[in-house]
C-alpha cells in the first residue's frame, strides 16, 4: 500500500495505483510518501494508526488516547484543519522520533512501550498541525517558531488529558536537555540564540533542543506574564490570522508589541524577548519549574548513593519520566558491583522501553557493565532514530575498547540504518 502526507486509501487495491488528495497548500518539506506491507486500523472516525500486520494491535492500543489529543488540542487553540489526523508507523531505521506530514505523521516504533508511556511524542506532531504545518517557519533560521511552539502546545495538551503534575515532569525533562545543549555549544556560541544564522550552512546544523526547549521556555515566561488566558487568546487568533501562511521571527515580535504587551514597559522588561531572540545562552529569567514526583526521585538516589540496596528503594509506582529523572540524576561513575544491583533490582538493560533502555545504556558503556554489550550491540542492530544511535556511539569512541565495539556495531549495522544516521555515524568514525 502506498500513502502520502494526503488523503489516503484505508485498503490495498489489486492494481497497486493510488491515487492522492491534498487540497490545502503545504510546504515542500512536508510532501512525504510512505510504501509497504501496512494495514490500517481507525481510531474513531477521523483518526487511525498504519502499521506491519505484526505491529497494528499494539500500535493501535499504544494510540488509543489519539482523538482526545486532537479534541484538547481543539479546544486550545481552535478547529483542526486538515479532515483526517492518522499516523503511520515506520520501521526502527527511521531517523527521527516523528515527522508531522500533514493528516499522516510519520512516527518512529520506538515510542510504541506497551504502556502508553511514550505517546507525548505523538502530541507533539498532532500540535505541529497548528504550530509548522499551518503556520509555517519562512526560513530554517525561524525554526524555532515551529519547534518552540509546538513544544508549547504539545505540553499543553499532555496537561489537559493527564495533569499539571505529569506535563511538569516532562518540561522539565526538556529543560534538562537544554542545559545539556547549551553546555555543549558553549553558552556564547550564536547557535544559541533562538534566532539562527544558518546561512552557507546545512540546516540540519539548527536541530536541536535550542529550538524546541528554549522557545518553549519563552512562550512560557510571556504566558507566565500575561496570564495563560490572554496568551491562549492571542495564540488562538495567530493560528487563524495566519494559517496556511508563513512567519518570519520578526513578524512575530511585531505581533508581540501589538497584540502581546500592547507596548507596557512593564512586561516588556519582564520578559525581554531580545535577550531570547538575539542573544546567545539562557537568560536568567527563564521560568523555573518544581517538580515534587522528581524531588522525591532525588531522595531516593540519595539513599542509595548512601548505601539502601537498590531493591529496598520506593520506586513502586514510577512512572516512565521518573524512571527517566532517575537515570538521569544517577552519578556519572559507578562501580560494577553497583551497576548489577540496578540491574537486578530494575531490569533496565531488558527494559521493553527504548527511552529507558537508552539512558541507561550511557551508563553501561560509560562504566564498562559489559554484561551489557549484547543488548546495546542488538539495540543498535535495530534501531536507527538519531537521538539514541548518535549518543552512543559518541559515548563507545570514548574508549580505545569502545571504540573497536562500535566500529564492530556500524559494520553490521549500517545497512539497517537510514542515509541521514549512517553519515552521521561515518563522520563520527573517521
Ligand atoms: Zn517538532
């Protein structure tokens, strides 16, 4: 069956011509055609999931809270646009989490958990239906007017259908990553700014958590400002005054003085969007979040750096993102003998979870637990999403041992990859 980022057959047809509609007009980027052994399974009468036979049932249940995401997202921010919103799920070699082809995002297996766990990433895409596809960047250098938004928005609907407690897990999650990117630009490097310079450059080089974790943390701080009802207000009529058009930065700040702050000295200068916009690193009135399900996850690693065995730990009713916090906040060296206890107590080399499985093997092959290598050596036999390969790998190039293993894994491994990770990785190696 073939299917594209358009109207699309639910059904394979004996002659193997398809046929596509897409009335709305779309960015190039967006134009995507996706060809395979796939069946479709709906959702509800405007949303569905298009898998493998193998992968349908669990891709649908793992789905399932789709059509509230587009109803919240509805309700925040006006009607969906463009008829269908369905998914289809890709083979493990996709190089990205997800891509929001209009009414057909293309997503990644890796978020399929068995527990739903993972699913923000759908609500991610679905907002991109307002944020990018329907309001789009005029230029890579305004990326962040896609990414940042989305990740707003995305945010939001998370905390509509199950809590502020869980959307400020998540965010935080994001603000973590983006002191780590900073951290690793160097907080006077000008890919820094929100506003990018991506001139004679690849486009590529603008992908990261600065677009998407700094502009929401922006969008946070004016909504923290101005009070969430009027920003929902201005948001709401952005996605209408401008839809199925483009935006540069420069005409949203415009926007900003007139519709935002109405030019009250005020708010201008609590919020100083120059300083996002135009400067490098992080200002330091970026909203602050606590999280107390994460300062609990911090008590508990504090018990065990201080000798509770792993398994007498509260750990019970954890969440993925606790789980995540708590790799996350594990000390960068550990001993063998502390590796296993993990191990044994929480089973993460095993984890059916690849976000989890992830974490912790930056941590394997950062302490050489080699009880590892099979799993990280098969995971990445498989795998080929960028955000997990491309860590990885720079973690085994550490190492003179190391990297003889990840010279073994890209060998039998790089056929199974997409082009945009294998040249990652074949740059790295060289
Ligand atoms: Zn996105």
């Amino acid at each position: 069956m073939a299917v594209m980022s358009a109207e699309n057959p639910v059904a394979k047809n004996a002659e193997g011509v398809y046929h596509f509609k897409m009335s709305k007009p779309i960015p190039a980027y967006l134009l995507a055609l996706a060809v395979g052994d796939f069946v479709f399974k709906a959702l509800d009468n405007r949303s569905g999931v298009y898998a493998e036979p193998a992968a349908i049932e669990k891709a649908a249940w793992e789905f399932a809270d789709m059509p509230k995401m587009i109803t919240s997202a509805e309700n925040l921010y006006g009607p969906y646009a463009w008829g269908r919103y369905d998914v289809i799920v890709l083979p493990p070699s996709f190089p990205f989490g997800g891509m929001e082809n209009p009414m057909l995002t293309f997503a990644t297996p890796t978020i399929i958990a068995g527990d739903r766990s993972l699913t923000t990433l759908v609500a991610h895409e679905l907002a991109h239906s307002w944020s990018g596809n329907l309001v789009t960047n005029a230029t890579w250098n305004d990326f962040w007017m896609n990414e940042g938004f989305t990740v707003y928005f995305e945010t939001r609907i998370m905390e509509a259908l199950y809590g502020k407690d869980y959307a400020d897990m998540q965010s935080l999650l994001g603000f973590e990553d983006l002191k780590a990117t900073i951290e690793e630009l160097g907080d006077t490097s000008i890919d820094t700014k929100l506003k990018l310079d991506l001139k004679d450059r690849d486009p590529d080089d603008g992908m990261n958590s600065i677009a998407y974790e700094k502009g929401h943390f922006l969008l946070l701080l004016i909504e923290q400002t101005i009070g969430r009802e009027k920003f929902d207000t201005f948001l709401k009529g952005y996605f209408s005054r401008h839809a199925f058009g483009t935006i540069t930065t420069e005409e949203f700040l415009k926007e900003y003085h007139s519709e935002i702050t109405h030019n009250d000295t005020a708010i201008e200068n609590k919020i100083r969007i120059d300083d996002w916009v135009y400067k490098v690193g992080l200002p330091d009135n970026c909203p602050k979040i606590t999280s107390e399900k994460f300062n609990a996850v911090n008590v508990q690693i504090e018990k065990w750096k201080s000798g509770t065995p792993a398994s007498q730990l509260e750990t019970k009713n954890y969440s993925t993102y606790e789980w995540l916090r708590f790799l996350g906040n594990l000390p960068t060296s550990m001993s063998l003998e502390q590796m296993k206890s993990l191990d044994d107590a929480f089973h993460f080399t095993n984890s059916g979870n690849r976000e989890i499985q992830f974490a912790w093997m930056l941590h394997c092959i950062r302490n050489k637990y080699t009880i590892a290598n099979p799993a990280i050596r098969a995971f990445l036999n498989v795998v080929g999403r960028r955000k997990f390969v491309k860590p990885l790998y720079a973690e085994m190039l550490k190492s003179p041992e190391g990297k003889t293993m990840a010279k073994e894994i890209f060998a039998t491994s790089k056929m199974n990859y997409h082009a945009i990770t294998r040249e990652t990785i074949e740059a790295m190696l060289k």
